[in-house]
C-alpha cells in the first residue's frame, strides 16, 4: 500500500526545509524523505556565511559582476541578475524564522568577506552559520501540522507512467513524477510513495572522492535519480575543490573556511613564502579555482603533503569570536591557530552542475522539481562565488515552492495504483566484501584521474575502470536484496560516470575545469550535457 502526498521533498537542507514550509503554508501535505537524522545535511557544515547585498555601500550589480566574474563565461545571467535580486527579502524572511546574524557591537550586521567579493557582504552565525540557518528551519517544521518527517528513509527511484504496468502517460496529460521508492532502513523494506511532484534537494556529490568536505551522506542521490529518469544534468565536470581543508594523515578533511582569510589570514609554502601573489592580483582572496591551483601547484613543486595558512596576524580575540568552531576544532589537533600556522590541502567541496532547471526550480520531468546544490540553474556557471550557494538554496526553494503549488492545481490528479517494490532473490553474498572495495575504487579513481587538475589520458583511464565498475553494481542490484551501502555505491558510480562523461566534453580549460591537453578556453563550448548512462 503506497503512501500519499501532495508534494514529497527528498532531502532536509536549507533547500529541501524552506521549499516544504512554503508549500505547507500553502495547504499541501508535505512529506520530507532524509535518509539520516533531519538535521544531517551539506547545510549543517556551511561555516562561511550566505551571501547578499545589504549595505548601502553595496549594491546588486556588483555582486552580480563579481558572480560573474567567477563563473568565467558560463553563468546564465539572468538568472544570477533574478537569484541575487530576491537576495535580500530570503534574508529577512530567514531573520523571520529565528535566524540571529551576528551582529556588530554597534548593532549593525557583522559582514564578512570572502574571495571574489569585491565588498563584505557574507552574513554570518559565527562560523556555524548552516547549522543555525538548519535550526530554525526545522524548528519551524515541528511546529507545522501538514508536513511529516520521515528519518531513515532512502529515496530509490522516481516513479513515473513509464513504470506503471497499465498506465498510460498520455491519459495522464504528460510523462510525469507519480511518486517514489524508498528503503525504509530502519525495517529494512521498500516502500511506495505517491505524489503530485517531487522536489529533490538532496545536496553534493563529494563522496565519489577520496578526500572531500562533505559529510557522509553526499553521494549525489538526486542527481543519479533524476539521471536514471531520464531528467537533463549538466555542467558535471566543475567541481570545486576548497582551497583550505586541514591537512591529515586520514581521510578526514575538516573546512577551514575562507572567511579566515577575509579576516587577513595568508597562505604559506614550506619556505614560510606567501605565494599567492605569483598567482593573482588578489593574493590569498583570489578565486577557489585560482587558489586550489596555486596550492597544487606549490605541493607538486616541493614535494609536501601541505601548505600552511598563517591565522597569527589574527587577533586572538577574533579567531575565538568570530571561529570559535575552526579554533576549537584545531586546538583539538594540537593546533593553536593564534600562535601557529595550520596545515591545510584543497578537498572535494561542492558541485556547480547537477540537475537543469528553470528559474522556477522546473526540470525537464513535469512534477520533478529540484533545488539547492543537486540543481544547476546557471547561477554558478564554471566556478562558485564564495557564499552564493546557502543564497541560491533559500531563493529558489521559494520561487519553487510558488511553482509547484500552481503545477499541482492545473495537474490531472487521478489518483494512480501505483506498484509495489519487487527486491531480488539474494539477501546476502559472501562477495559483499567486493562492494567495500569498490567504494574505494571510485573514490581513489576520482581523487587521482579527475581532480583539480585533469589530462585526457586520466580522463580516459577513470572511464574505463567506472564503466567495469557500472557493469558489477548493475548485477549486484537486480540480483541482490538493496541495502544502503548498495544503493549509496550505485548512485556514485553513475554520478562519476556523468563527472567524467562532461569533463571529456569539455576540450577547453574554464573555471574550475583545468586540463593540461587544452589549457586555453574556446569559444566553441557552452554548457556541457552529461548523456544517459547503461545504468538501469
């Protein structure tokens, strides 16, 4: 028996929060899908800020120049000129909700300032602004009585006409979202959700590499949903690598936001050097990509594991005010950020493609809707503007949430049977080791093959060994029965596969894609479309 909504929302970030609050005020039963505890989210780890103009010494065009500037010729810009115009009124609707900004002690709001900006513009929580934004949000959830949380819940695949046994997408009006699966992990079942549209605001994809930023649950499973749906994805290969993780021996990389560097914080080779002037004009506030290059750059020259970002210039006062997470977190490691310097690499940090939309949060799905970092709507072109993505996130969820409600009353809702789950024949393997392994696989693969920066050859090599391990996931999940170890792997194998399938598209070096066979950019390459993978 298939449970029913007017709208499901697959994700519980800032994104996925805002846009169920908009549609419940609106009278629609909601049901948010998460397949951990509600408040685990990319959104829950932002430290830098979000970004928008709300000093009169600022204005919208300059950040929309500075957007562009960083999205180096792919940003769409009318929707950056749309997204950055709505900026300030998702603030204070954010203020609205029990989001306290940090403020000045003269009352006025704390600004800071990142790299690419050319003004402070970042309003802050501290530097566990995400985690305050998730917060509110989901206080306001509990308060309302038309959405349901359901934790634990893995969204599986879309339903659509063209999975009904009988159902006819033309009787229909379209070829459109019905609903979903999903694995409840806790009772270990498949479950059948129906709906009028289903938003995906399920995050990044930064755990198809080795090392990464991202919390454990980023394995990009709305954009392999969509992918599998046949749902248009793009701009794959620009993914931003964060200049300033803190270096250490094991896979974890905490974030050592740039709002440290805003502060006057300064890069360091091994020589003690600051190094970011041979690079750019803007020294250590240059662009991510800019950064991140300069850094491998300086690692590959010397040889070292890391370079240095020297915070002693900071006062201490301020590193404990203004970071008290990053200072807490590095004295844990036996770093007093106020006395030495910290060892820092770049690491996976966030994706500019993902799902197309429209400025309504549209796809090209009728009733699938996404939003936040697993769409791409062409705010960010080939490079990320520090801060713009918590911004894009609460704007597009509201405009989105708008949409859907008018979709949902012009829809021929008859109500469809929709089918029930058939799992495979095999509950366990004594191959099962095999998946860990392959875990492992694609993200050494794509830490390696396709990083920051990239040649045709290893493009070609991680093509081959995720297309072998595409074909031995495919065979595990219609023989086996799916748990969320299997599911997570197949969404990242398909989401590297669509990495790699733009970044050989893509035969010129732009933003954040920088590959030495064409390190100059063209004007023969627009946006890149990642093509259906064999993936069923």
């Amino acid at each position: 028996m298939a449970r029913y909504y007017d709208v499901i929302v697959v994700g519980s970030g800032i994104a996925g929060l805002s846009f169920a609050l908009k549609v419940a005020e609106a009278g629609r039963k909601v049901g948010i899908i998460t397949k951990k505890n509600s408040a685990e989210s990319n959104t829950n780890y932002a430290q830098g800020g979000i970004a928008a103009v709300t000093s009169q010494t600022d204005d919208v065009e300059m950040h929309v120049a500075d957007t562009l500037d960083a999205g180096d010729g792919l940003c769409d810009e009318a929707a950056v000129r749309e997204i950055l115009r709505d900026g300030p009124a998702s603030i204070e609707e954010l203020v609205q909700r029990g989001v306290d900004f940090s403020q000045l002690g003269d009352g006025r709001v704390s600004l800071g300032k990142e790299g690419g900006h050319s003004k402070r513009r970042i309003l802050h929580v501290r530097d566990v602004t995400g985690k305050a934004i998730e917060e509110a949000l989901l206080h306001a959830i509990e308060k309302s009585e038309t959405i349901e949380t359901l934790e634990h819940f893995f969204a599986m695949d879309l339903i659509t006409p063209l999975k009904v046994p009988g159902c006819d997408a033309d009787e229909l009006g379209s070829n459109r979202v019905l609903g979903l699966f999903a694995l409840n992990t806790q009772e270990d079942r498949v479950e059948t959700f129906g709906a009028g549209a289903v938003l995906l605001a399920t995050g990044g994809i930064g755990q198809i590499y080795q090392y990464t930023t991202n919390p454990y649950i980023a394995t990009g499973d709305g954009i392999a949903m969509a992918h599998r749906a046949g749902v248009e994805v793009q701009n794959m290969e620009f993914v931003q690598f964060h200049p300033t993780a803190f270096y250490t021996k094991d896979s974890d990389r905490f974030l050592i936001s740039e709002a440290v560097r805003g502060e006057g914080a300064i890069l360091r080779n091994m020589k003690g050097e600051a190094f970011m002037g041979r690079y750019d004009a803007r020294k250590d506030l240059a662009l991510r990509d800019i950064v991140a290059r300069a850094i491998d750059s300086e690692m590959k020259l010397s040889g070292a594991r890391h370079v240095w970002l020297d915070t002693r210039g900071i006062e201490l006062e301020v590193l404990q005010d203004r970071f008290p997470n990053i200072y807490a977190y590095c004295q844990s490691r036996g770093i007093s950020p106020d006395t030495e310097m910290i060892p820092v690499v770049p690491a996976a940090h966030y994706l500019c493609g993902g799902v197309k939309t429209n400025l309504n949060s549209e796809t090209s799905l009728p009733g699938l809707y996404a939003c936040g970092e697993v769409a791409c709507t062409g705010l960010h072109g080939a490079n990320r503007l520090a801060s713009n993505s918590l911004l894009e996130a609460v704007v597009m969820a509201n405009r989105g949430a708008k949409a859907v409600v008018r979709y949902l009353d012009s829809v021929h809702s008859r109500e469809v049977d929709l089918p029930v789950w058939k799992d495979g024949d095999f509950r366990d393997s004594d191959e099962r080791v095999v998946l860990l392994h392959n875990w492992d696989e694609v993200k050494r693969t794509m830490w390696d093959y396709v990083g920051i920066v990239r040649t045709k050859k290893r493009l070609e090599r991680a093509r081959t060994r995720i297309q072998t391990l595409e074909r031995e996931i495919n065979e595990y999940y219609w023989n086996f029965k799916v748990d969320e170890s299997l599911l997570e792997l197949r969404n990242m194998i398909l989401v590297a596969a669509t990495v790699i399938d733009c970044a050989l598209q893509r035969q010129e070096s732009r933003g954040l894609h920088y590959i030495l066979d064409y390190p100059e950019k063209s004007a023969d390459f627009g946006n890149s479309c990642a093509k259906r993978a064999f993936l069923k």
